[in-house]
C-alpha cells in the first residue's frame, strides 16, 4: 500500500513529455530555436513535481541493514552455547575497549589498533603508488605500440595469477629486510590490472576521436593531454580500483610473514593470544577498510568520467 | 576560376580480412577555389572514401590528388572536415573543442585573448554563442553538428570537407543548418566538398553535384551543374523549374539509371 502511493508521482512525470514533443512537431518555427525555447520550463517542471524520493531511500538503506542484522542473528545463535567461540555481544565490547584507544604505544609488539592500520595503510599507498607510477605509463606504451604489447602480453598473462605470497621470499632476497619485502609484495601484485586496463583503454580510443587528432594536426603532446589521456581516464580507474582492491589484500597475508606493525600481523599476533574477539574485529576492520578504499576511487572515477 | 582541388585518376583498393576490395576507380576531378560541390550516390558507392581521400585520412592506392598544388599526403588544417557523427570530445566543452582547433592553426601569432575571441566569434557564427561552456553530451544533435562545423570553420581553412553532416538530423533541424550552411559559405567564400544522398540539400546548396555509381569500383557517372542564382531560398525554388529541372536529372541518375547495385554490375 505504501508503495502505491509512494508510486504515482514517479510514473507521472514522463507524461509530459510526448506532449512537448508534439508541440515541437507542429509550431512553424525553425526546430534549433524549438528546442531552446521548450526544453528548460520542461525540465523544471519535471524537477519541481518529484518530492523527495523515500520510497527510494528505504529501498536503499532498509535491505544492506537487514543484511547486516541477519548475520548477527545467525552469528548469535550459532555462538549461544558456544565457549571458544565468542558471541557478538562479548566481540562489541571488546571492540569498544580497543577502540577507546586506539593510538597507545607499549613497546614495537605492542600498539594501538589505530597505528597498526596505519602502518598498513602506509604499505599499502607506498607499494600500491609505485605500481600506478610504473603501472599506468607501462599500460600506455602497451596499448600504442603493438610490438611492445604482443613482446610484454605474454609475460604479463605468465606473472599475474602468481599468488602474492610466492612473490615474498623473493622480495625477502632481494631486499634482505621484512617491510621492502612486504612493500615489494603489493607492488607486483598490483600492478597488472593498472596495466591491462590502461592498455586496453587505449585501444579502445574511438578512431573518430584520432581523425580528430590528425585533421587538426595536433601535437603528439596535445593528443596525449587532450585525447588519449581523457579517453583512457575511465578505463585507467578501473583499473587503479581493482588494483587496490588486491593490494589490500595482499597486504594481510604479507604482514602475517613479514610481523612488525600492521594489520596483518595483529592478527597472527592475536591468534597466537588465543583472543579470537579481536580477530574477528580485525576482520570487520579490514573488510571496512578494503570498502572504504574503494568507495573512494569510485568517488574519483565519477568525477572523471564523462558521459557522450 | 583556376582549380583548387585536383583529383588525377585515383585509384582505391582496401586490403581486408575477406580479401581485396575496389572502393573508387578512375576519379579524375577538379574543384574550383570557391565553389561548392556535392558528392551523391548510393550507400557504400565511396562517396565518404573519395572525401577522406581529400581530407588526407586515407591515401590513395594509385593516382594523386592536389590542393593548392600540392600534393595531399596528410590531413592537415587547411581541409577542415565535418565528420558525420560530429565526433565532438565529451570531455571538453563547446568551447574547449573549438578553441582546440583554433589553438592549433593560430597559437603561434594570436594573443590568448585573440584566441578566445576566434573561438567565441566560429560558435556565435553558427548560433551557438549561448552554449559555451556546456558538454556535448547536454546539447542536442543538430546543435553538436553546429558546434563541429564551428569547429571546422574555426580554422580558416582553405576547403570545408563535410561527410553527411546533416543526416543524422531530423527534417526541420536539417533545413534550419542548410540555410545556415549557405550564409555562411557566402559570407566566407569557403571552397566546398560535401558527400550527401540527399537530393534536395545537393541542388539547394550546390554549383555542381558529383553523381557516383555504384560500387564495388564506384567512379564518378555524371557532373550536373546548377545555374540558381545565390542567394537561393528553398520556399521559392520549389516551385522553380530549373530547381525541379535539376532534382529530376539527379533522381534519374540515382533512380532510373543506377537504382540497383545488381543493375550496375550487369552494365
């Protein structure tokens, strides 16, 4: 029932516009000037007609927090006569003791939560920004030069299903200290999506847009700043977003080998504790990390894409 | 009048995955420094392939072509063209795809100020000086086709290559951008080249309208001038009888003489 009402403004508003497209048909005046005049007071009109949308709203926020609120529930019950495995209650109050201070300092094993997603965070961008620095220009020479894509493709599709955990010990070799291994870690396994997407984007240039390129004559340095580098933008995200999605994941099973201060190494730290509240609200912590991470690129692909 | 473009027995074959294909044979034609001429035929006869050819996008398998009296062996600015899906960058506004063009052939003397002026100055032209700085994606079609002839037009160049520009566009719109067309190629004196199939715009805009035949190896069947004095205004020709005069010998190249491709194979 609700729904009902909440329904009808929303299917009234495409009515008028066929109306208007009649009118345009009919009126003798030259169709450009049609346009101008009918198109704005139609669209205000559609604007001021729709009230605030609630029907939307609940159908945005009402079903991710019955989601939520389900796995609780069958996190409770299945934890109700359980003794190893806590339940959400004792997990929220620990969480809310660790929380309470997140940035104390006892000794290099021993630190707040807070420090340990920030030293994560800090590997993450460190390892996670080289690979978009070699990344990015590496998938642009790919998707310009065939002879370079058809010389690199092979190797790319032979490295990037290696698990990133095969990558550590050599990082470990090389490097001969436990962060550069673990930095080194997120730098090669995130690299190939920036790599694949951007050679791709650029690919996927319109010819239309390179005839453009070519009539005006344009300068190599103008197609690149004008032309490709807008047109292969969206693509490039794409890639910078799955990118992090994987450096974040890595970083946890990197941190877990390597030990010092992050994550990761909380969470082996506290399973050797036999604390099993704080892994699962490293779990939380991580997976609400990873989200925001990837909220935010989204929010940047947005505001660089275009539509056409 | 001496000749602008010279077109001497261009040839054009594509090497494709199906093997080899004869787009154009035996193009021999001149363009005069002023005049407008229309190519017309059937789909797929190369008028757009013989446009490119002058526009420098594609080079010839045989032959040369001319302009200015030099040989055409890139695109270059001083043959503007009007791509058919006006091929606007979504990313920069009317304005900014404009002032790309007009950056290109006059950065080098103009001042930043005279730059922008030029821009504002090819957008007002065609009647587009309210929309400046919106994208192409919040304009309507007929006036993205505005904003790329603008484009073109922008650029000062010595021929004005269009490849359908109109038609994509609704009846009324198309009229509307024709009228526009024709005051401001008096106004510039512009030599034109514009591949068309629609009768009506070739004998309304036209000195002489280039008749193809139909592929494969299309070439060029007939050349008909047209004698209406400029300026010409549609409402009165379509009752004049050279207008119908010269509609009609068009149709009856497009219709009666080639209306099929099968009919020309056989020929």
């Amino acid at each position: 029932m609700v729904s009902a009402v909440f329904h009808s403004p929303l299917d009234t508003t495409p009515v008028p516009l066929p109306g208007k497209t009649i009118e345009l048909t009919r009126s003798a005046a030259p169709a450009a000037h049609a346009f101008n005049v009918a198109e704005p007071p139609a669209t205000k009109a559609a604007v001021a007609r729709v009230p605030f949308d609630w029907r939307a709203l609940w159908l945005r926020v009402l079903p991710p927090l019955i989601g939520v609120a389900l796995l609780i529930g069958i996190w409770g019950l299945l934890t109700l006569k359980s003794s190893t495995f806590p339940t959400p209650g004792q997990t929220f109050d620990a969480a809310v003791k660790l929380f309470a201070d997140p940035f104390y300092q006892k000794g290099p094993n021993d630190q707040g939560i807070g420090w340990n997603i920030l030293s994560s965070l800090k590997r993450v961008g460190l390892g996670f920004g080289m690979a978009a620095l070699v990344g990015i220009p590496l998938g642009f020479m790919l998707g310009r030069f065939e002879f370079l894509n058809r010389m690199v493709s092979p190797l790319v599709s032979l490295l990037r299903p290696v698990s990133p955990l095969a990558w550590l010990p050599i990082g470990l070799l090389v490097f001969k200290a436990a962060n550069p291994a673990a930095i080194w870690t997120i730098f090669i396994c995130s690299i190939w999506p920036m790599i694949i997407n951007t050679a791709v984007g650029v690919q996927r240039v319109p010819v239309d847009y390179l005839n453009v390129a070519r009539v005006l004559n344009l300068s190599e340095w103008r197609v690149m700043t004008r032309i490709l580098f807008p047109a292969v933008l969206p693509y490039m995200l794409t890639g910078v977003r799955l990118s992090v999605g994987t450096a974040w994941l890595v970083i946890v099973a990197a941190e877990m080998l390597t030990g010092g201060v992050g994550i990761g190494f909380w969470v082996w730290d506290e399973w050797n504790n036999l604390n099993v509240k704080h892994i699962l609200i490293a779990i939380f912590v991580i997976g609400i990390v990873g989200l925001l991470l990837e909220q935010m690129l989204m929010a940047i692909a947005k505001r660089f894409s275009f539509d056409d | 009048m001496t000749s602008f473009i010279d077109v001497q027995n261009a040839e054009m074959v594509f090497e494709t995955k199906k093997g080899r294909f004869h787009a154009l044979r035996e193009i021999r034609l001149t363009v005069d420094n002023g005049e407008f001429v229309t190519l017309i035929g059937h789909s797929g006869c190369g008028k757009s392939t013989l446009l490119n050819l002058i526009a420098g996008l594609l080079t010839p398998t045989s032959g040369v072509l001319l302009c200015d009296n030099r040989e055409i062996a890139a695109p270059g600015p001083e043959r503007a063209v009007v791509f058919q899906n006006h091929s606007l960058l979504p990313w920069l506004t009317c304005f900014g795809n404009v002032h790309l063009a007009v950056e290109r052939v006059f950065g080098g003397n103009d001042s930043k100020a005279q730059l922008n002026e030029r821009t504002r100055a090819a957008l007002e032209l065609v009647g587009m000086g309210h929309a400046l700085h919106k994208r192409p994606h919040e304009i309507s079609g007929g006036m993205k086709q505005r904003v790329g002839i603008a484009r073109a037009l922008a650029m000062e160049p010595k021929v004005l290559l269009l490849d359908e520009p109109f038609g994509a566009l609704d009846a009324l719109t198309r009229a509307h951008l024709q009228d526009e067309l024709l005051k401001i190629v008096a106004r510039t004196h512009s030599t034109v080249v514009m591949v068309t199939h629609d009768v009506d715009e070739a004998v309304l805009l036209s000195d002489r309208i280039v008749m193809m035949t139909n592929g494969p190896a299309a070439t060029i069947g007939e050349i008909v001038r047209v004698d209406l004095p400029r300026p010409r205004d549609r409402v009165q020709l379509a009752e004049d009888a050279r207008y119908v005069h010269y509609r009609k010998e068009v149709l009856e190249f497009l219709y009666t003489r080639h209306g099929h491709v099968q009919v020309a194979i056989a020929a």
